[in-house]
C-alpha cells in the first residue's frame, strides 16, 4: 500500500475546445480542485494518424485528421500553459506523440513524458523519452502484460530510471464492470510503479486505486461537460473532480503508515477494554484464587492474558472488592 497521498494530475486534453484562454482558465481551475499537476498533449494532426475515418467507438464516421486537429493544442501556447501552471505552484508536462514533440518539448524543460495508452506500442517514441532521462508515465489501456514489460524493458534500455505504470481502460466513458483494478495489484507484484488514468465519471475507481498503493491519478478535466468538446463525456466538471481528490486523500490517509500503531484517536476508548479486577476482599499474605477475580470493564488492571499468573500468587497488602489488580499488590 502507498504511504502517500498520490500525485493527482488534471488532464487538460482537447477540453479547451481550441480557445487559449480556455485552456488557462482550466490550468487555474486544476489548482483550485487541488490537482498537484496538469498535463497537455502535444502532436500536430499530420504526425499523428493517417488521413482516414474511424470505423467505430465514440467518433465514429469522422476524419483522424478532423478529429485531432480539432484536439490539438498549439505548440505556440505550451510555453504560455507551462509558465501559467509553475506560477501558480502546478507541475506542467505534457504527451508527446512524436519523437519531434519530445525534442520541442524539451525547449521547456518538461518534467515528466506521459505515453498514451495507445503509444505503449510505439516504442521509438517511448524510447526518445526515455533518453531525456525525465520521469516517464506510461498508460496500460488495450496493452497485454507483454506489451507493458516490452514498454518498461525499452524504457529502461534507454535510460528511464522513473517509471510509473498507470493502468488504465480505454474505454470513452468507462465502466465499473470493466475496470479489472486487481490488475495494478499483478503489476505492483511483478516489480513495477503503479497508478490510475481513469476514464469515467465516478471519484470511486480513483479512490480504490489509491487504497491499492497508486502513486499517481490522471483525469480529464473540463469547465463544463454541456459545453461539449471531444473530451467531454469522461471528463469531470471542477466540483466532481475536487470531490475525487478529497476521496483519493481520504483514501491514502485512511490506509496510514505503520500497521498496527494505534493512533490517538483511539485513546479514550481503550477504557472499553478488560481487565482483572479483584470482586472479593484479600488480607496481605492471602493466596488469590480465581473465587477472588474477575475479569471485567474497564482495563484499568492487570490485562486478561495475564489470569494464571495471577492465581496461587500471594497478596502483600490488605484489598478491597472492586479493586483493579496490579503487580504491585503481589509478593
């Protein structure tokens, strides 16, 4: 289980509907719901897809071009996004989706390589990050266990030290049924970082995932799902996405530190527990029998393993009944 809050980054994705001012108002918006980081994505169209339609899922029948040239976020903005994002005590980085976003990307010193989902086959680009020697976020959607480990070995090839695995389910919104987060427990156990990107509309995968020792949360943010834009239906308005980090906080503060240290909110009801009690008078240099104890609320005495130390035990001291038992009372 993680020992921390996780890193908790708002993905501004295609949610600026292709306004700057847009997209800043949503990196200001991230800092208030208490994300930590906010994350961009940075492709032309041309170097992105081919120039045909989509056969299926939720944009169906439009033109790759259209489509991610309808996302795009301009490069000349990045450097504006990423200054906006420092000042107010954000960490912005970006996914690059091509060995020339990385370089450009690169100009700004970003902190952090984001792969897609859909890039964890591409391993030239998860290389090309990889040699920044930069942290390196790498999601799981469609991938088989072979596929992470063939991402994670080429990552590691070219110099990634800072490697964190977010599992993820590349469906547009997702669905609990479908979300399989024992998953991050395999990959925890099979030596990797592990996180969450998460694509539906609720805080509790988020906050499950936390529970099961996620280092870092991407979600999609957006100032208004009714506003449209091709993000929309799995990205969270600003009061749902401040709602998730409180529960991924709760969550991470629920799990704790060290098991089995009693915190102190409990100290007062320790007085609930048992403990030996004497029901029965003794004179000093009388043998206690189990006729003269009980074993009773509150624990103000002897603890209740101890019984049979206590029996055949002689008393240096006059007891009344209703007295709690101590080593002190014993020869």
């Amino acid at each position: 289980m993680s020992l921390h809050r996780p890193f908790i980054v708002a993905e501004i994705g295609a949610s600026h509907k292709g306004s700057l001012n847009e997209a800043l108002r949503l990196v200001d918006v991230a800092k208030r719901v208490g994300a930590d980081g906010v994350k961009f994505q940075t492709y032309t169209a041309k170097e992105i897809s081919a120039d045909v339609m989509l056969k299926s899922g939720p944009w169906a029948g439009r033109s790759y071009h259209a489509l991610y040239a309808e996302g795009e976020t301009p490069w000349e903005w990045h450097e504006i996004l990423f200054a906006r994002a420092r000042a107010l005590g954000l960490i912005p980085f970006s996914s690059p989706f091509s060995e020339a976003a990385v370089k450009r990307l690169e100009t700004l010193n970003c902190p952090i390589y984001k792969i897609a989902s859909p890039e964890i086959v591409h391993l030239k680009l998860i290389a090309a990050a990889a040699r920044t020697h930069k942290s390196l976020i790498i999601s799981t959607g469609m991938a088989s266990k072979k596929e992470i480990i063939r991402a994670h070995d080429t990552a590691v090839t070219n110099g990634a030290k800072d490697i964190v695995f977010l599992h993820c389910l590349s469906a547009y919104p997702a669905e609990a049924k479908d979300f399989n987060l024992c998953t991050m427990q395999e990959l925890k156990d099979s030596g990797l970082r592990i996180g969450l990107s998460d694509h539906s509309l609720s805080p509790i995968p988020a906050m499950l995932a936390t529970a099961m020792g996620a280092e870092m949360i991407e979600k999609h943010l957006t100032l208004s799902r009714a506003d449209g834009g091709i993000d929309a239906a799995f990205s969270l308005e600003p009061t749902e996405f401040a709602a998730m980090v409180k529960a991924c906080h709760m969550a991470a503060d629920m799990v704790g530190a060290v098991p089995f240290l009693r915190p102190a909110s409990e100290a007062t009801s320790r007085q609930y527990r048992r403990s030996i009690w004497l029901v029965k008078p003794v004179h000093a240099g009388e043998i206690l029998t189990e006729e003269h104890l009980a074993i009773l609320r509150p624990d103000y005495g002897v603890e209740p393993h101890c019984w049979d130390k206590l029996i055949g035990k002689e008393v240096n001291t006059d007891l009344v009944a209703n007295t709690p038992m101590s080593w002190t009372y014993l020869k």
